[in-house]
C-alpha cells in the first residue's frame, strides 16, 4: 500500500511540474507575441521596440522602413528631375518614400512625414531655387536636421551651396518674406537648418554636364551605401548597442587622469567583440597618443608569440606599417608608451600571461590611458586585478527577436505566417546575437517545412545553444559551401574577397572535370552569416566559427592528422613530415603555418610523394626573423594540383625543373634566396595570376613569364640585383593591373613601348638608375617614380588621359614639367617635393586635389590657382625663393590643408576663403607673415579684421563639448558651430578666427575682444596669469604632413583634451573645445 501511494504521489508531481512548465512556456510565448503585436500594430519605428533611455554617447539606429526619403520642391523638380531620379532608385531596388506617392488618402501629411522621415536612412534634400520659399519643406528640413539617425545628402540643383549656407540669393529674397512672421523662434531654426545644410559636401548638378549622369552617379553612391554586406551587417549587429554602451561609459569615464583597464566579459558569440570595436570606434578619437584594436589575441599570440603581437600594437599607435627593427621587448614597450595616452583594445584573452605580455601594467601607459580587454573567462581579469568589470547579458526577447528577423526576413518583424515559429526558434537561440544572425541567415528564404525541421534539430540537439546553432547552420550548407567555409574560415580569413575567389575558383572541380565557380557560394555563406565583408572588402569569420571549423576538420582523426583536409599546428605538421611512416596515403589538400616564433621544419625527403591531392602550400615568416627555419632540399616537383605555394623566406636557389605550374594561381616566395625562379623547360602559367618576389635579394634573372598571359599582379619591390627587364617577358601580359619595382637599384629601364592594355599602377619610385621616364600604357592611372634620376617629364605623357597620380618627389635632376601637364584631365595627386631644379608652378588642371612642392624653387604662385577649385592640399614649405601668394587663394574654398614653413620671404598672410574656416592644418611657422587673414571668397571688399598670427595651428572636427566652456562662453556665443583649438599657454595674447567669429584667448580677465562684436574672452587655466601663446603641435614630421591618397588621412592635432577625457593634472596643454550648433 505504501508503494503505491508513493507512485502516485510522484505521478501527480511530475504532472504538476509539467503543467507548470507548459504555462511558463504559454506566459513567454504570449508576452512575446504581445510585445511583437505592439510593434507591428503601432507601426513605429523598430527602434521604439527597444525603447531605451538616451545613451551618454550614442543611441542605436533603427531598422529602417525606407531606404530614402526624398525632400524637394514639387513646382521646382517633380516632373523633371525628382521623378527620373524617384524611378531611378527604384529601379535599383532601393525603397524611397516620396510624399505624393506613398501617403494614403486622409492622413494628416504633416505627421505622416515624420514618420516617415524617422524609419529612412537617408534624406535626399533637392535644394533647388524656390525650396526655400515652402514652409513645408523648410519643416522637414528641420526635422531631417535633428534626427541623429538619418543621414542627410544634399542636392545643389541649380543653385549655389554658399546661397544656401548664408541663405543669400533667392534663399535671402524667401527668408525675408518668412522674417514677416510673427513665430520669429520658428524661422530662426529654419535658417539654422538651411545654415548647416550648406556646410554639408553635397552634390552640385552645376558640376555634372548632364543631369542623367548626376543621377547616375548619385544613384550608384546610395546603392553602394545601402546594400554592401559591411554596412548591413553593421547596423543589425548594433541591436542593443545602446544598452551596453550605458553600461560602458561610466567605466571609461571614470578618473579620467589615471591610466585604468576596464574588462568586458561573456560567453562566446554573445557580442563582445561587437561592443569592443564600437567602443574604440567612439572612443579612439579622443587618445592624441593613438589608438589600437588588436582582434583575437588568443589565436595569434598562439600563432605568432608576444613579440610580434607588440610589433603590431607599436606600429598601429605609431602609425607607422614596418616596425621590425624595433626592440619588441615589454621594456621598450613600457617606455615608448609610458607618456602617451592611448587607447588599447585587446579582444579575446583567455590567458593571463596574454595581458602579462601585452599590458601588464597600467603603469606601462601615460596618464588618462584606457586599456579594454574582452574575455569569456572572468578569471582572467580577476588574476589580472582588473576592477572595472562589465558583464554582457543576451539580448531581450524584443531584440533578439528584431536581430533574427533582419537575417531571417531582412526586414524588423517577422512575416505573419512565421511569427509563431520565429518565436520559437529564438526562444530555442537564448539571445545570442551570433546564434541568432547565423540561424537566421540560413532560414532565409527557406519554406515553412524547413524551418521545421530545424527547430527539431534545435530542440533535440543537447549541447549548448550557441554551438548547436552552428553546427545546424553548417550541416544545411551544400558541399561545395562546406569546404568554402573551411578553407576562408582557416586560409584566407582576413584576405581579400577577390583573391580569394580567384584562389578558390580553381580549388573545386565538377564530375564533368570543370572548375566551379565559387563567387555564388561565397555570397550564400555572406547571406547566411557564416562570413562576412568588411568596409576593406576582406572575408571574414568569427573566432567561435573559426574554433568550430577546426573541430570539424580534427573530427575522426585525433590522432591522425595526415588524414584530415587541413594541418595548421605545428607540433601535426612537424609529425606529418618528420616521421613519413609507412607507406599510408596523405590526404591532406592545405597546409599552412607561421613560423615567424622561430620553430623549426625539417621536410623529409619524397614527404610530398606522398600528396598527390596537396592544392595549397604556405610558410609564413615575419620578416624581422630572417632566414626561414623550414628546411627542405627536394620535392616541390610532386605536387601536380598545386593552386597556391607561399613559402616566405625560402632557401631554395630555384625551383625545381619540374615544379607543376599548370593549375598554380598564386606564387609567393618574398624574402627568398632564389636567384632564378624556375630552370628549365618553359613553364605552363595560364593560371598563374599573383606572382610575389619581392626583396629576393639574390635575384639577378627576371623570370620569364611569356605564357603568363592571366598574370594580374607582379611584385618585384627591392630585389636589389635585378638589372634588366626581357622585352620578351612583359610583351603578352596583357592581363597585368599591378606592377610594383620599387626600390631596384640597379634597374636602368623598362622594356621600350610597354603597351600593357589593363596596366593601372606603375612602381618605379627607389629605382634611383632609371634616368629616361618610362613609356607606357595609356591606361595607367597611378604611376610612382619618387627618387629616380628621370631629368625631363616627356611631351608624350599627355597621352595618359587616366593618370590620376603622378608622383616625382627627390628627382633631384628633374627639370620644370611640360605645359602639356594641363591636358591631363584626371590628375589629383601630383607629388615633386624636394626637386630643387623645378623652378615654375606647375600648370595642372582643374581637378587637381592633393599638390606637393615642398622643397622646390618656386618663386611665384600663377593668379590662375583660384581656379583649381577642388584643391584640397597645399604644401610648399621650404619654398624659400617663393614671396607672396595671390589674392585668388581666396577662391580655393575646398582647402583644408596648407603648409608655407619656412618660406622666409614669405610676408603677406594667404588670403584664405570663409569656406576654409574649417582648415584642418595651417602652417606658417618660420615666415615673416605678421596678420592672417580670412575672408567672404564671393567679396571683392577687403579682410573684415586682422588678428595675430598663429605660427601653426590645426583645428580639429565639431564635437559636443559645451560644457567644459565658461559659463558665458555657452551664452554669449549665438548660433556658432566651432571647431576645437589646442593651445599650449606662455607668453602673449593670441587670437583665432573661426568660422568668420573671432575668439580671444586672453591670460588676463577681462580683456576686451577686438575685431568682432559676437567675440568671446576665455580665462586662463593657470588662474589668470598672463601665460598665453598658441602653439598647436602636430603628430607629423616637421616637413609636414603626408598624405597617401585623396582621403582625409592626414592626422589632426594632437589633443589632451574631450568631451570624455580631460588633460592630466601636470599638462599644459588644454582644450578649449569651442563648440555649438547652428
């Protein structure tokens, strides 16, 4: 009786437990569905479903509900251009709102705008002659304006962007009908909107001859923009972000004098490596000692050792790429960066030693430092005396649900018919945002059946939710998908897309003997979120999908390697070829390792017999190590599927006679001791489309390379022994794009006529024996030749309609450049600083943009220079026979950069337009220049003002920094939109003009600002003491700034100062952070 009284009390808990579990399901089920049904049936935007409180520094985006929305004048442009430019987007699949289209009859259009303004990403705004004069339009524009989440591209039609700015022309004729008003608030933030629109670069149809080819143009920008894989994975991955930034800032924030660490820590695929980049990318900007992102220490201080790992820390911080000949103990680590303030983002330590080796200290950084380290183990940071600490939980039901629905519907809700199930599957993924964008991905576009299917898997498979989602996602992949994935996941992660696709295409052969394609399955595992693109259009993989991939290839053959698809390790490829034991086939198609840790490989002798399915062959060697420690006498020649071979630092003198190039795509022996590539017979090079020699010192003989007909890039950079190029070997590359030779000492020339159809980049600069400028393609587009002995820039060179960049600089024999130069209607980058024999400016065309002369004997500048209206880089220092710059200077709004150091004769300050306000470096140091002027570019009147010189001062981007200003200062200064000003106090009073707004700093209280009736007077730090001198110091070398291509690359000034992180206590250098809106 006893027993059965027990049975039935344990029927009825078991009973009890399951209903219990079935209502909580039940409960989780309906809140979700509610909070899911709230969303849809609002119809707001799906970063409402969030909901989070304002973020200290920057709130999620939303997902958008348009792609566009337009803003236009109907009487101005909607039959014309807005309608062709409406189907045009349209037609690329790109989802515009249009207001006289997509608003149903009877809504109230003023609200129904807003809406639809808040769900677009971008705002199209047609400023065209009368937009001004609608009301309507100047309130979306406000409200365009203030959305942080949209982002405005403005469309000068016929109109000019400086009327807009001072809402001058027809704009003045509109704004003083609207001054009439008696809402005088409302039309004054109608003028700050239109003021800060005409700040904004835009497109100006008076550049475009043909209104179809602006919007060509402007269409192909937004669809670059809206469907690359980076940008669209980007924003999905920000889901939440504002929550953790929350979290974040005040760690960050915290004592903001001393150096801190600051820990992220969660389990794997939980988004820490997410946070961390968008972390450093808000943050970074305010470290003027640098910054540096190192991705996935644990898997490279493995690989590569604590040394190199410096080595990349120093080069990112110092900005410099070759860092090898530094000492790269922690040492010399501590004091390069001991008094800098930097930023250090380590992501994925699962060791201490890793933080030992990298960071051991706060104490190895300067004063206000923030070194982040992410980690799955808390350990690690705890063993680490890590305090700051914040923890990242999975994401809410609402965003999880938001983030599986981009990837699994491209769109913030599920489809109707899949709500339950989306449910479901993301209630099985426990918000992990990598499980969720995986899964996801894979359900795409898949029928209800499948999904099905999957959610048993799910549900039925009992490892963990994240690692169950995975291996899901990887067994729906077809075959060929599979070995894609784990050949990027572990070859080519980090490569760029391209090469990989030329690698890889001739990896996979069909049952009919055809290569296959492999950009389609490339693009399915993008779409599925297994890889993914980066802005740099580089493949890459998560560190779980990377651990994965090596789980799967080990599976089944633990012990042993020589029958797995891959070897990676060390210590199984060492045993594969070491011990070649009996006479077992080797399986194995990859093999890649990095041996820049000093390990050693002795390859047994007929080892490769042995792989008659090796398709790719890699040895990495640092170059700072030297010789490679991989030894081999024989045995490339029984490799017949050979596709990629890298051996760096080889110690072969050439490969062997019968060294199987018929299916070799990429070759890459830099750093080698080869003299002659190959001997022999000629070699099959159909395939053949990378060839790498460079700084194969030893190299006296240029391969012949007449079957190489598909060669795309050809590297030959210092192989100092090389005389002569065949003609012979150049004559058939028809195919060629890259041809780099720099620093080939002894080379004397280029074969005559090089009529290469594809050629796009010449590298001759460091070939100092070239003394005849090199005749070739017309289809060049970047030709080097820095440090040649060249004396005189040919006639012919006009016949290079495409050339784009034309860099000469150190020809120290060069003579003046031919009046021809003009005709070159795509040149923007023209470097001849230090040729001392050019002695006239060059005449170059309208479209120039970056112009270096440093160091040349340059006397005058031609009156004519207003009319390279696109200049965006001057640099004439040195110029010491130059006197004074002409007042058409005034004319070159586009300036940012302009550099007069040291020209002595110099005395008359440039006259720099309005525009140029926003100058990002101004060097005048060591003229004889006693006022600076700025002035109305469109105004034949003189300079309003005359202040002080600035002997050399750089103003920095607009940044929200009010607060740290007197409080007067944030009053007094009406409508402004400053730029940030560094300044070192000694000495005398200076001034600064900004923006047509004179500030002065003044070391005495009270001083009377001069020169400007909105003028603000600022306070010494030093208590009042009369201390003060501007002296803003840049970062670069003092014969100015560098700039490698038509990109805002030139580094600002360095700055101690922001809206996070103040001066130390003991620098002099502060920030006076003159900011504002308007």
């Amino acid at each position: 009786m006893a027993l059965v009284v027990f049975f039935l009390a344990v029927f009825s808990f078991i009973v009890i437990y399951l209903r219990l579990r079935r209502l909580l399901h039940f409960h989780k089920r309906k809140e979700a569905t509610q909070l899911l049904h709230h969303a849809t049936s609002t119809d707001a935007s799906p970063a409402a479903v969030e909901a989070p409180p304002p973020s200290l520094i920057s709130s999620s985006p939303p997902l958008w509900k348009y792609d566009v929305f337009l803003s236009f004048r109907g009487t101005d442009v909607r039959k014309g251009f807005l309608s062709h430019l409406y189907k045009s987007l349209t037609d690329k699949g790109i989802h515009t709102f249009r207001d006289d289209t997509e608003l149903q009859r009877g809504n109230f259009i003023s609200s129904a705008l807003l809406e639809a303004i808040e769900q677009s990403r971008f705002a199209v705004v047609v400023l065209s002659e009368n937009y001004a004069t609608s009301r309507w339009c100047l309130q979306e524009l406000v409200h365009i304006t203030k959305n942080k989440h949209i982002e405005l591209i403005p469309v000068f039609y016929g109109v000019d962007p400086s009327h807009v700015k001072k809402q001058s022309g027809n704009f003045a004729k509109a704004f003083a009908e609207h001054d009439k008003r008696p809402d005088t608030d409302t039309v004054k933030t109608w003028r700050e909107a239109m003021a800060k629109v005409g700040l904004i670069s835009g497109w100006d149809s008076r550049n475009w001859n043909e209104e179809s080819k602006l919007i060509e143009d402007l269409v192909q920008d937004l669809s670059e923009r809206i469907f690359s894989p980076a940008s669209s994975s980007d924003t999905g991955e920000l889901i939440g972000m504002s929550t953790h930034l929350r979290s974040i800032y005040p760690l960050m924030r915290r004592d903001p004098h001393d150096s801190l660490m600051v820990g992220i820590w969660g389990m794997g695929g939980i988004g820490k490596t997410t946070i961390a980049k968008h972390v450093y990318k808000v943050f970074s900007r305010e470290f003027d000692g640098g910054a540096c992102l190192l991705g996935n220490v644990k898997r490279e201080f493995r690989r590569y050792g604590p040394s190199h790992l410096r080595e990349k820390i120093l080069s990112e911080i110092f900005r410099k790429k070759d860092m090898n000949t530094w000492n790269k103990d922690s040492d010399v680590m501590k004091q390069r960066l001991r008094g800098k303030k930097v930023l250090l983002v380590l992501d994925d330590v699962d060791d201490v030693q890793q933080l030992e080796e990298l960071a051991g200290s706060t104490q190895w950084f300067g004063p206000g430092s923030r070194i982040v380290v992410t980690t799955r183990d808390r350990r690690v940071l705890d063993q680490h005396d890590v305090e700051r600490v914040y923890e990242v939980k999975p994401l809410r039901t609402t965003q999880a649900l938001q983030l599986f629905s981009k990837h699994a519907f491209k769109k913030p809700r599920p489809c109707e018919e899949y709500r339950e199930i989306s449910i479901d599957v993301v209630e099985q993924l426990g918000g992990l945002p990598l499980a969720l964008q995986v899964v996801g991905g894979s359900l795409y576009r898949r029928e209800l059946e499948f999904w099905e299917d999957k959610l048993d898997l799910l549900r039925n498979n009992s490892d963990d939710a994240l690692l169950k989602a995975l291996r899901v996602s990887y067994e729906a992949l077809d075959e060929l998908e599979k070995k894609i994935f784990l050949y990027i996941a572990l070859c080519f992660n980090g490569v760029y897309m391209d090469r990989v696709k030329k690698v890889l295409d001739l990896f996979f052969v069909s049952s009919r003997r055809r290569t296959l394609p492999t950009r389609p399955s490339i693009v399915s595992l993008m779409e599925k979120c297994m890889i993914s693109l980066s802005n740099t259009k580089r493949l890459w993989v998560h560190d779980l999908l990377q651990d994965m991939a090596e789980d799967i290839v080990c599976e089944g053959n633990d012990e042993k390697p020589w029958k797995r698809l891959m070897l990676w390790d060390y210590e199984d490829i060492n045993h594969v070829f070491s011990t070649n034991e009996g006479d077992e086939a080797i399986e194995v198609e990859s093999i890649f390792v990095d041996m820049s840790n000093g390990n050693e490989l002795n390859i047994t002798p007929g080892i490769f017999e042995k792989m008659p399915n090796l398709k790719l062959l890699k040895f990495h060697t640092n170059s700072s190590v030297g010789e490679s420690r991989t030894r081999m006498s024989n045995g490339l020649d029984y490799l017949p599927k050979l596709r990629y071979l890298r051996w760096d630092a080889c110690n072969l003198r050439s490969l062997p006679s019968r060294f199987c190039t018929s299916f070799l795509v990429e070759l890459n022996l830099s750093h080698s001791s080869i003299e002659t590539v190959w001997n022999g017979t000629q070699q099959d090079l159909a395939n053949l489309r990378n060839l790498n020699l460079t700084s194969c010192k030893h190299l006296t003989k240029f391969p012949d390379l007449s079957k190489a007909t598909n060669l795309e890039t050809l590297k030959l950079s210092n192989c100092d022994n090389l005389v002569e190029i065949p003609d012979s070997s150049l004559r058939h590359l028809n195919k060629l794009v890259h041809l780099k030779l720099s620093n080939c000492k002894k080379l004397r020339s280029l074969p005559n006529n090089i009529n290469l159809k594809s050629l796009k980049c010449l590298h001759l600069d460091g070939c100092s024996s070239v003394e005849e400028f090199p005749l070739i393609s017309e289809t060049v587009e970047k030709l080097l030749l820095n440090e040649t002995s060249i004396q005189q820039v040919p006639q012919s060179i006009e016949r290079l309609s495409r050339l784009k960049e034309l860099r000469l600089s150190g020809c120290k024999k060069l003579m003046n450049l031919p009046d021809c130069i003009k005709n070159l209607k795509s040149l923007t980058d023209l470097g001849l600083a230090k040729c001392p024999n050019v002695t006239s400016f060059p005449e170059v065309g309208t479209k120039i943009r970056w112009l270096n002369l440093n160091g040349t004997s340059i006397e005058a500048v031609p009156s004519n220079v207003g009319e390279k209206t696109e200049l965006l880089y001057l640099n004439m220092s040195g110029c010491d026979k130059l006197v004074n710059l002409p007042g058409t200077m005034r004319k070159l709004e586009q300036l940012k950069y302009l550099y007069l150091r040291g020209c002595t004769n110099v005395t008359e300050s440039p006259e720099l337009a309005a525009g140029s306000s926003t100058m990002k470096a101004l060097d005048l140091h060591g003229t004889s220049i006693t006022t600076y002027h700025l002035v109305d570019s469109k105004s034949e009147e003189p300079p309003q003002c005359e202040v002080p010189v600035i002997r050399r001062f750089f103003m920095k981007k607009v940044r929200e920094h009010i607060k740290k200003q007197p409080p007067r200062a944030a009053s007094s200064w009406p409508g402004g939109r400053f730029q940030r000003v560094y300044k070192t106090w000694w000495g005398q009073k200076s001034k600064v003009l900004v923006q047509e707004k004179l500030v002065t700093m003044s070391g005495a209280q009270g001083a009377e600002p001069m020169g400007s009736k909105t003028a603000t007077t600022y306070e010494s730090v030093e208590g009042g003491q009369n201390k003060t001198k501007l002296d803003i110091r840049s970062k670069e070398d003092e014969g100015g700034i560098q700039v490698d291509k038509l990109q805002d690359k030139v580094t600002d000034a360095a700055g101690l100062g922001g809206p996070v992180f103040g001066a130390g206590k003991d620098d002099k250098k502060q920030d006076l952070g003159v900011t504002g809106t308007g």
